[in-house]
C-alpha cells in the first residue's frame, strides 16, 4: 500500500492498493500540496492531476503523461521530465527557470 501525504505529513491524500508509482492511472487525482519528493512516477497517467504546490523535487516523470495537470506553484528541483507530455500543462512552478532548462538540455 502507497499513501501519499501532505507537505507536513500529517494528511493522507490519497491511498493506493499498489507496491510502486511507476505506470500508475492517477488522472484527475487531487494531490495539491503533496509530499512526493523523490517519487518514481516513469509511464505514470498524471493527465488532469492537481499537483499545485506540490513538493515534487527529484520525482522521476519520464514517460510520464502529465496533460493538462496543473502545476502552479510545484517545488520541481531536479525533476526529470525527459520524454514527458507536459501539452496543456499549467506549468507555473516556483522554480520555472529550473523546470525550463532541464527540459531544454534532454
């Protein structure tokens, strides 16, 4: 079982009958202010998702399709999108120029 909490750590935002991320149908789920730092989310459905100032440092979204999820205010320091649709993306996180050129140099 996955749970995934807030920042803080004290509210569980969603529950997951699942022993790993990877490739897991999340579209539409509401995990703003999520604590997700280092997650491997390869090949993950996060279309539509509410990842709005979410802690998202170091999550691995390769392959992962991320259309139309709104990102505002994420925390995505060395997150790897490589390979990701970010298409309709509300990609405004707090680190933009960062999110910027890693997308850039892959």
């Amino acid at each position: 079982m996955i749970v995934i909490y807030d920042r803080k750590g004290f509210d569980a935002l969603i529950t997951l009958q699942a022993t790993t991320l990877r490739g897991a149908h999340l579209a539409g789920a509401m995990l703003g202010n999520a604590n997700m730092v280092e997650f491997d989310l390869r090949g993950a459905d996060l279309s539509g998702a509410d990842l709005s100032h979410a802690d998202l440092r170091l999550v691995n979204f390769r392959g992962a399709n991320l259309k139309g999820a709104n990102l505002t205010g994420a925390d995505m320091t060395g997150a790897d999108l490589t390979g990701a649709d970010i298409s309709d993306t509300v990609l405004q996180p707090s680190n933009l120029a960062a999110v910027i050129a890693q997308i850039i140099n892959d």
